[in-house]
C-alpha cells in the first residue's frame, strides 16, 4: 500500500491487532450506559413511582437511591468514555476541534452527574429528613418547600446537561467513523507498473 510522505493513511494509525474494535465496542456500550439510565429514570420510573405510591414523601424517599446508584452508573461511563474519545479521535485523526469537544464533554459529563450526586441530592435528602410532616402538606411559599422545588429543578438541568454530553459524544463519534475515504489509497496511490528489465520486443 503506498502512503505519500506528507498525508499518513487512516490505516497507519487505527492498530490492526483488534484492539480498535475492542474500544469502539466500550465506546458504544459507555454511550448507551450513560445516555439510557437517565432517560428511563426521568421518562418512566419517577413519573411510575409519583403516581404510584400514596405520597410524595414516599417517592421521593425511592427516588433518591436509585438516583444516587444512577449516578455512579453515569460516572464511570463517562470516565471510559473520555478513555475512548482520546484514542479514536487519535486512530481516525479527527480534526484538533473536535477531539477538543469530545473529551471536553465527557468531562462535563462527569461534572454534572457529580454535581447532582454530592451536591444536589445530599441537601434533598436532609430537607426531607428534618422536616416535620410530609413535605406536599408545606405551604407553597414555606422556605423548606421552596428550597426543595429549587434543589429538584438544579437535578433536573444538571442531568439534562449529561444527556446533552452523551448525545453531542455519540453524533460526533458518527460522524467521524462514517467520513469517506482515508481506509484505502487513492487510484493515484495504486502500485506503480514494474520496469521492464529486459527489452524483447526486436527479438
């Protein structure tokens, strides 16, 4: 396979030992780790279980586990995923923008899921615990109901936000394993035709 000396071949960079298809597989499966939890989470299991159950108060009391284990979940998936965004931006040589905006998402990522893990549902959790009654019998303008509805909407942007980075990581990814060519030579690259050693053609 010729490769011109200025313009290193797409194949001279992915190893051909399988270890690329080993990461993309942890790419992928990272990717539906952190995008598929948070949506069944917000889409179907808490609406179930504030439908559900008698009380507010006892949802909530479920939620904040699950979430909390979610959260986790989500962590370490970003933390492959910033693992694999180095090495396939790297082997497929993506553009410096954009393997700048791939690993700087899955940093995001992990910020967020970190923000709502220990900073969000810890105070939620002390509210509910140190407040007498349920909390859906507080008056709308109570200072504890109101800090509560404002730490819930603060969860709610934040787990958007790691959405978001899994989604922008996957579209990206995409993109940069479906752009053509640069797996084969150009035509103009093709073996050239060996010399003749020997000329016949008078014989």
């Amino acid at each position: 396979m010729a490769v011109t000396a200025g313009a290193p071949s797409l194949v001279s960079r992915v190893p051909s030992s399988g270890v690329a298809p080993i990461v993309l597989f942890w790419h992928f499966v990272a990717l539906v780790v952190a995008i598929g939890p948070p949506v069944f989470f917000a889409a179907v299991l808490a609406p179930e279980m504030f439908r559900i159950l008698p009380t507010r108060d006892l949802a909530a009391s479920l939620a904040g586990p699950v979430l909390t284990r979610a959260c986790w979940v989500a962590e370490g998936a970003f933390v492959i995923l910033f693992v694999t965004s180095l090495l396939i931006t790297r082997w497929w040589e993506a553009p410096r923008l954009w393997r700048a905006l791939m690993t700087r998402a899955t940093v995001l990522g992990i910020i967020a899921v970190f923000v709502v893990e220990k900073l969000l549902i810890p105070p939620i959790e002390k509210i509910r615990a140190e407040t007498v009654g349920l909390i859906d019998r507080l008056p709308a303008n109570d200072p504890s109901r109101i800090l509560l509805d404002r730490y819930h909407r603060l969860s709610t942007a934040f787990f958007s936000g790691e959405i978001a980075a899994a989604v922008l990581i996957l579209l990206m990814t995409a993109r940069l394993l479906g752009r053509p060519g640069r797996t084969a030579p150009p035509p103009g690259a093709a073996r050239p035709p060996v010399p003749k050693l020997l000329d016949l053609s008078d014989v």
